[in-house]
C-alpha cells in the first residue's frame, strides 16, 4: 500500500500516522511493547504542536456540534478493548504519544476511533481510474463509480439525443438558469431518479464523466449555483475531449459558482484522463497519464496540477492560508476542510484539515486495489473492485484479521442486547468502530448505482460503454449501455428496475452472509458470457456499418442492449426467488 508519509505536511502528520488505525501503524515496530511505547514517546515529543492541533481542531468542532462527549469516550473505550487484542502495540504506542505530547490519552484514542462521532462528517463516493499503459490493452481510458446515496434513492439509466438550440435558449439547472449551448452532444448516463442532472456517463465522442464530493474551504453558492449532476451534464453535452471537459468547467464554475461543496471530476476521453477538482469558483485540474488513481471524498492533487484557475493563489494568499508572494500551492493541503456540507460562507468556522480517517482509508484501499493489478487491468476487474467490503486486513506479520464488513457496520463486533431484567441505565447505544466500505451497505445511505465506463481508441465512437449495476454492485448485475444506440428500457429510463433491485438490497440488508450467494447464483452465468457476448456485439456492429449499413449497425446494437437489459430484469426476480427459497430452507425442519 502506498505510503502516505510523502503526501501530508507536518501539521497533518498526527492526523496521517494516527488516525489510520491499523494502516499507519505498519510502519511502527511490533518487537516489543516498550519499544513501541518509547516510539509514541518519541513522537509526541517532536510532534507536540502538531498533536495539540489536530486533537484540539476535533474537540472543537464537537463543541460547536454540541456534541456529548461521554458516550463517545465510552465507544472508544470499547475500540480499546479490540485494540488490546488485536494490535497490542497500538496501544502502547498511543499512550506513548499521550505522554510525550501532554495531550489526554482519552482523546488520542477518540482521535484514532470515533473522530466522525465528534465532529459528524461522513463519507460519499469512490472512484477508481486507469488510463494507457495501466490497462492490459495499454491503451484507452476507464473510469469507475460506485455513487452512494440515501438508502431510497432509485436510480435511472437514459440515452439523450444531440439537439440544437435556438439561440437566446436557457439550461435549467437544478437551482439556477445558464445559458444553454447551441449544439449539445448525444450521451447516455445514470442519475438519481427525476433529476435533471446526471452522476455518470458518457457521450457520443466517449467522453467519460462522474464526480466526487470533497470538503472545500472556499466560498459555496448554495441555491444560486451549479449543482454538481449539473456539471456532469453540461459536460455530457458540450465536450468532445477529455481537455474540453476540462474548459468546461473552468468556464462554467467562476461565473455560476458550485452549490453544497468541492467537487472533483473524473473526465476520460480514448487518448487521456484528467481529474478537475473544483473549491467553488477556483478550480485545479491535473492530467494522468499511463497510470492509476482513484478519488473518495477528499482532494488528492498536490502542487503538482497541470492547470488552475488565475485567482487559485491569489485568494489563498489574501485569506492569510499562504504567505504573500507565494507563486504555486499544495491544492490539498490549503483548500481541504473537514465539513463536507457547511451551513454558510463564514470560512473561519471551516479547519484546515487535509485529509480525513475514513475517506483516507478508502482512498488508500482504492489503491491498494488497482496497484495490484496495474498494467493488466481489465474492465471486469473494476466491476470485481466496486463490489469491495474491505473484509479483512493483514497485519504485517502476515497475520489476517476479520474486520467483520459483513457488510453491516460491523456487525461482528456489535453486541446485541434485548433480553434485560431492568430498564437501560441510559438511553444512548454505544457505537463501534465502522470503516465504510466501497460496496456501501449502510442505514441512511448506501451505494445506490456503480458504473465502469470505458473509452476506447481504434473503435467507433458508438461503442463507448457504461456497464451498469443498480443499487450495491455485490448484490446486482453490470448491464453494458453503447453510447451508439437509440433507445433504452422503459423499465431502467424510470426507476422500476432500480426498485427492483433495491427490493434485493432491502432485503439482504443485515443478511449478506445468509443471501449473497444465492443471489450471486442468478447473476453470475449473466456476467460470465457479458464479455464474450459484447465482442461478439461490437464485431457485428462493426462489419454492418463498414458495409454501408450503419443505421441497421445501430438497430443491433440496441437490440442488444436490450435484450441485455430485458435478461437483467428478469434475473432480478430470480434473485427475489432464491432468497425466499433460502429463507423457508432457513427455518424448516
């Protein structure tokens, strides 16, 4: 796993050395206890200011949220426990930095386990990328999205034609009015049901897009701008390369500004890849080239950007983040906070904070996933990496350790309790330590679509994909959707089959290990002989429009699709069938 030392300032250090629970702590010795101990000693000495900062940022932020700290402490506690047995040294070592820094070992511990307890910020989206080289093609560009949600939000999958536009014509945006394009492009994508604006797709010149939410401590326009789905649209429509994706934005946010929070887009075309991460009204973008990256919810472009707005330095001087004369910054590091949705534009109230635990966490294992497999990267690989629980973690030893993503908020270290011989001492439940994972099962929010859109060089711009999952991609089906057809299934452009699919999730929600391979029984032949069948698909395609007959080329193509589509729905219900069946099995006698 990447190592994260190189990529975090010395105010962040704690933050990036303790707050990754058991990432971090591999770089420390697990020989003896006192030595692990004089470690912590050592570096709560050197990093005193550093320690204070970080730890004393959080318990602020939980003053502000009003947060009662004493069933937080206790939560934690109960993570020591786990600690203790586990991972012994990790302890030792905390305690080492208490006493070294002088900061309360308590809140250390709160610190390195129950952060998003105090100060309530919770992750959103995961993005996995490859361009070049680190495909097994070695060449062409794939960009992969799980999109987490509320748990009822139906997702639908539609095909926009071009359009022209007479001039004067307005886009209505979710909250606001922008001029509109005079030419538009043809797309298709995913997007939560009755929106306007989309989270994913791709265009008639396989321009690939998604997007990801990130913390931002510039100046949001709330209800007068553009909201994110927007932009993923406007991009959609209006860019035939992954540069002019870029433009795009650079024009669009300085003028119309962005709603909620940064954002960072992910924009492929056949030939490039380039992220494009937005503060509001100044912007970033930094392209990646023959590589892999991956994006959760927190920046990851350093001083390294390719491109920025004019104005990027130039504010973060004037609000005291950079020294005046300042020439080039680390993007992550001035633009960062730890509120993902802030309540107004007083940036005072916003801490610096470069990176947070469980963001961090995912983001790494992103990484982890697609280092392993750079340079013979397939698409069916993206699908395998979007339906991951992080299950189990290795320790450096070699030693392999249940984290209990069941998928259930740990369900496995929970202790449930309902049959007392007095009512509860207190009303509040205690909370155990949840790493989210990028197949999200979760009881508010959850993955509610995953794609793997593909652009390829050498192929006719008709064959630019999407594969597509309702719902968490584990407990779903990937449908391909060409960019080159026509039409799309009543039943996945409105939100029925989304609803069926999220019958699934209710369903195996809390459940996984009794349904997941029951479920995995009706779609797993569907997936086995979805390559085969799309090269057969596209070669047809192919040879009918090289002899002339194009719009018959286009006919199969989506007869394809939707037959493919046609499949997936009914394997739904076969899904539905093995779950009843495995229930009744479950109780019978």
């Amino acid at each position: 796993m990447k190592s994260i030392s190189s990529r975090v300032s010395r105010q962040t250090l704690l933050c990036a050395l303790t707050a990754f629970l058991l990432l971090a702590f591999g770089s420390v010795s697990y020989s003896a206890e006192t030595k692990s101990y004089a470690e912590g000693f050592s570096f709560g000495q050197s990093h005193r200011k550093a320690v204070e900062d970080n730890v004393g940022a959080m318990l602020e932020k939980a003053r502000d949220k009003h947060v009662d700290m004493r069933p937080v402490i206790e939560s934690a506690l109960e993570s020591e426990a786990l600690y203790k047995e586990i991972l012994p040294e990790k302890v030792d070592w905390l305690k080492g930095v208490a006493a070294g820094s002088g900061v309360a070992y308590e809140n250390l511990l709160v610190f390195n386990t129950n952060n998003r307890m105090a100060t309530g910020f919770s992750g959103e989206c995961t993005t996995f990328m490859a361009q070049g080289k680190a495909l097994a093609s070695g060449k062409g560009t794939i960009i992969t999205k799980n999109r987490d949600l509320g748990t009822k939000t139906l997702s639908e999958v539609d095909c926009r034609e071009a359009a022209a536009h007479p001039r004067g014509a307005v886009y209505k945006a979710a909250y606001i009015n922008i001029p509109e394009q005079e030419k538009t492009c043809k797309f298709i994508g995913s997007r939560s049901a009755g929106r306007w604006g989309y989270g994913m797709g791709v265009n008639e010149y396989q321009v690939i897009v998604s997007d990801n939410d990130a913390p931002s401590r510039d100046t949001l326009a709330f209800e007068k701008g553009l909201h994110d789905n927007d932009l993923v649209r406007l991009v959609l429509e209006r860019a035939k390369t992954a540069r002019q994706g870029v433009d795009v934005i650079a024009a669009l946010v300085p003028e119309f500004g962005q709603a909620w929070n940064g954002i960072m887009f992910e924009i492929g075309d056949p030939n490039e890849l380039w992220v494009v991460a937005i503060t509001g009204p100044r912007w970033v973008a930094k392209r990646y080239t023959d590589t892999v990256t991956a994006r959760s919810n927190q920046y990851e472009i350093g001083d390294d950007y390719d491109l920025a707005s004019p104005d990027l330095v130039g504010f973060a001087v004037k609000q005291g983040w950079v020294p005046a004369g300042t020439k080039r910054i680390n993007f992550t590091k001035v633009y960062s906070t730890d509120e993902l949705y802030p309540e107004d534009n007083d940036l005072q109230k916003r801490h610096k904070a470069e990176s947070m635990y469980n963001t961090e966490i995912r983001y790494q294992r992103a990484m982890e996933l697609l280092k392993g497999k750079e340079g013979r990267l397939q698409p069916e690989d993206f699908m395998a990496f979007a339906r991951d629980h992080f299950d189990t973690y290795t320790l450096p030893g070699g030693k392999v350790i249940d984290m209990h993503q069941t998928p259930f908020y740990s369900s496995g270290q929970m202790e449930w309790k309902e049959w007392l011989t007095s009512e509860p001492e207190r009303a509040t439940t205690d909370k155990n330590m949840f790493i989210r994972a990028i197949c999200h099962h979760g009881v508010e929010d959850a993955t509610a679509a995953s794609a793997v859109m593909m652009a390829r060089p050498g192929v006719p711009n008709e064959l630019g994909y999407m594969l597509h999952a309702f719902m968490q991609p584990c407990n779903s089906v990937y449908v391909p959707f060409y960019v080159g057809i026509t039409d799309v299934d009543n039943r996945f452009k409105g939100p029925e089959a989304a609803a069926a699919y999220q019958n699934i999730a209710a369903r195996a929600f809390t459940r996984y290990t009794d349904y997941h391979a029951v479920i995995r029984k009706a779609f797993d032949p569907f997936e086995a002989s979805l390559f085969k069948d799309m090269a057969q698909a596209e070669a047809l395609f192919m040879k009918t429009a090289k002899n002339g007959q194009h719009d018959e080329a286009v006919t199969g193509l989506t007869d394809f699709v939707r037959d493919k589509s046609i499949q997936a729905f009914n394997l739904a219900g076969v899904a539905q069938d093995n779950i009843t069946k495995a229930a009744v099995d479950s109780s019978s006698w």
